[in-house]
C-alpha cells in the first residue's frame, strides 16, 4: 500500500478546477473511491495527521495544535514527536511483521524505531538532531538528494517567486525519496506527507482564487496553482507506476483551504470584556506579552492562530490565578455565551462555534483550552496581538497569508482489490488508520474510532 498525504489538499481544487490538469489522481478517482474527508477538530496538521493515523480525537491525543500548554506556565510550546503516546499505524503494521516506510509524516521527529525505515517531517529541528530510522539512512540520502529539505524557510513573506521555487524543490525532493526507498528497501506499507501543497496555499491563496476578496485579476501568480498541481500529479503518477496490480493507493489530505478574509482580535476583544488586564497598553500591535499581564486581575487570555485557544486564569493551575476553581464553570459558561453573541467593530454579530473540549472530546487529555473558538466558519482566522484597537482586521498577524484551513480534506482510494465505490459521502479522518489494517488483515483495535472503507460493508455502517 501507498499512502499519499497531500497536506492541505482542497477539494475543490482537486475534484473540481484543477482535475484536468490531473490525468494520473483521476484516474484513480475514475476506477475506485473518492470524496470529501472530514478533518479533526481543531483541523490543523497538528493534531491532524495523527488523529488520522491513530484513530484518535485531539483530546485523546493531548495535541490542540502546533504548540501546547504545559503545567505551571501561561505560555506554549511546540508539540514533537515525544507528545504522540498511541501506537500508530505503522506500529500496528509493524508488530505483524510488515515492513513500513513512514515519510515526512508530522510527529516523526526525532525519528521512533520502525519495522522498515522512517524519515522525519517539516517539524524536524536542523542541525544534528537525527531525521532518519535507522540513523544510517541519512548519509544514503542525502548522498543521492542532497541535504534534506524538510519544510520551506519563512513561507509567510512576500518574495513569492523564491517561495514558489523552494516548494518545488522541496516537493521533488521529498517524491524522489519516496521513490527510492519504496523500490530499494520495499517497504510494504509506505507513507509519505507532502507540506509543500499547505505552503503554497497559504503563500498564493489569493493569487490562485478569483473569489478571494483580495483577489486580483491578471496577477502574475494566478497559474501557479495549476502548474503546482499538475507537477503534484506527475509525481503521484510515476510513485503509482512501481506498484502493481496488488498495490492500494490511498491519496489523502489532513484538511483543506478556503480564503480567509480576515481576523478576529480575540485578546483585544477579552481587553474590551474586562476578562484580560494589562498594566500598560502597547505602544503598536505586538503579540500579546505576558509580561505585561496584570495576572491577579486577569480572568481570561487566548492564543490565536486557526482559531482561538481561551484560558482561564485558575488558582492552583495557573501561576497568578484570579479565578477559584469552585468558579470556573460559571465563567467560563458566562465567556463562552458572550462568545456566541460576539460583534464586530459596526455592533454586528460575528458567526462563532464554541467548543468546549471536556464536552466534545471522547477524552481531553494534555492541557486543554478551557474553550475553544471558530470564527465565521473558519473564514476568519483568530488574531492573538494586541494593539489595533480594532475587533476585525483583514491581515494575519504572523506574515502575509490569505488562507485559513477548512473543514474538508480528501480521500482517495484505488487498486489491490479495494471497492470501486465512486463518489461517496462521509468519510472522515478517522476512517483512513481502519481502512488501511483492513487491507492486511491486521486486526482492528477495540477503541479506535472510523470505518473501514476497503471491506465489503456498506458506506453507511460505522464502527463504534
């Protein structure tokens, strides 16, 4: 089997404006199964890749995103591969002695032992730290591909045209590597995660899409996503090409992209609502500083990003805290019924889903957010700087970026005896870690979510 991770792979580019320009993907669509992969909650590349390789929610997981609380301190940290403590499914593979070959998969570095080879993804350090399993692996690829490119350096700028070539480098290397690990070490299982697409999205979203409200016409980046996709193509094209006719592809993405059209200034807001204190105002828009925080009289901060993390400032688990712990339920209720109501800068409401983790998670382990907060359905990104003076604003706050995630990734499936099923409805990110033990008769874990869309059961039966 081969899986193919397309990080961030819209639908509507796939399925719909950028198909002719792939002949090889639609191919695979024509002859198998193929629609729209509902992501986690929250949809972002971390957790997602891991719910969808475990078969485990967020709050299962402890992952609320790239960076994470930790106890005793207000501020975050990046998640690494140490914070994944689920087998997954390569392990599974691996304990019935199939041979896997994870690549650039999120929350592989540093790089676990495997029953095959693993190669770390984007969020691998640099220097000397290790990016291969076994460590000898290095050496033979990089002697062959050059030094590794894990990720793009500084993504969220304006010099495009050198963006631009360094995902395609990027990309080709990471393929290159793909293909020659799969004929040289064959691997029975391998899967790999291309970061190149999400960079791109986030890089020329509004050059690429003439619904973006920032869209202009004529651009001279306006073909890029094409080109991008179709290069995408050919190279799922050639990696398909060593497999045969007993070789399941699985071509997948952990969620999409839509425009973002701008922000929602969460801590400005909490400013304006008395839940957040600061002992002096910023000079200019900043990141929030929590060295400026009046923690005794502090009852609430957020951190932005996709959307909103909310904290409460809680005696006993934060350092200062201002909040009981016999009242946290009562603020934390009254903030997330003001959040339902909030407005813009006009007094108009703002469209919010707020999440409560304890109550939407099988489990919410880790650190939590006390809530969690999507704007305007993801078309506006959460803002955590302070400073604007304004609820709303159109720009990101860390670098140029004219995309937010969507609810939507997609799904894949063709060849090795699998169900040619056509356009099907309701898979979801959970479904691909069943659906691929299914395909070599590993047994299912009793407690994993998702459905196996390989077996002979009907698309609507679900596993509990």
């Amino acid at each position: 089997m081969m899986v193919i991770g397309l990080d961030c792979a819209a639908p509507q580019l796939v399925f719909d404006r950028y198909r002719d320009a792939m002949p090889n993907l639609s191919a695979l669509m024509d002859r198998g199964t193929w629609g729209n992969l509902r992501s986690s909650e929250p949809p972002i590349t971390v957790p997602a890749w891991t719910c969808m390789v475990s078969g485990r929610d967020a709050g299962e997981l402890g992952l609320y995103g790239f960076r994470n609380r930790v106890a005793g301190e207000t501020r975050l940290r990046l998640a690494g591969g140490g914070d994944v403590r689920v087998k997954r499914v390569w392990d599974w593979l691996g304990e019935h002695g199939y041979r896997v070959a994870p690549l650039f998969v999120p929350l592989t570095s540093p790089p676990t032992p495997v029953h095959g080879q693993m190669v770390s993804g984007f969020m691998w350090p640099g220097g000397d730290a290790p990016w291969c399993f076994p460590r000898g692996l290095e050496t033979e690829i990089a002697d062959r591909f050059g030094p590794y490119r894990a990720d793009v350096e500084n993504f969220r700028a304006n010099d495009l045209d050198r963006i631009y070539q360094d995902i395609v480098m990027m990309t080709e290397q990471h393929l290159d590597i793909a293909e020659h690990l799969w004929k040289e070490k064959q691997p029975d299982f391998m899967m790999l995660v291309e970061i190149g697409v999400d960079r791109f999205h986030h890089a020329f979203w509004r050059h690429i899409d003439p619904d973006h409200p920032r869209h202009e016409a004529g651009n001279r980046w306006k073909h890029l996503g094409r080109e991008y996709y179709r290069l995408l193509d050919t190279r799922i094209g050639r990696l398909c090409a060593l497999g045969d006719d007993d070789t399941t592809v699985l071509v997948v993405s952990d969620h999409g992209a839509r425009a973002m059209h701008g922000g929602f200034c969460i801590n400005e807001w909490l400013v304006r609502k008395g839940y957040l204190v600061l002992r002096e105002p910023p000079g200019a828009v900043s990141p929030l500083d929590h060295g400026v925080v009046d923690w005794k009289r502090t009852k609430a901060w957020a951190e932005g990003g996709y959307y909103a993390r909310v904290f409460l400032n809680v005696a006993g688990r934060e350092p200062n805290g201002a909040i009981q712990p016999t009242e946290v339920l009562t603020y934390r209720d009254r903030l997330r019924d003001e959040l339902n109501n909030a407005k813009d800068d006009e007094g108009n409401r703002v469209p919010t889903s707020v999440r409560v983790p304890e109550e939407h998670y099988r489990q919410a382990r880790g650190f939590p957010p006390d809530l969690m907060v999507y704007f305007d359905d993801l078309k506006l990104r959460a803002i955590g700087s302070i400073g604007g003076g304004r609820i709303i604003v159109t720009e990101n706050d860390t670098g140029p970026d004219s995309c937010n995630h969507d609810w939507d990734g997609i799904f894949v499936m063709s060849g090795g005896g699998t169900l040619g099923r056509g356009r099907v409805e309701g898979a979801e990110i959970y479904d691909v870690t069943p659906t691929i033990l299914g395909a070599f008769g590993v047994p299912r874990p009793p407690d994993i979510l998702g459905r196996d869309w390989g077996s002979g059961l009907g698309a609507s039966e679900t596993d509990p």
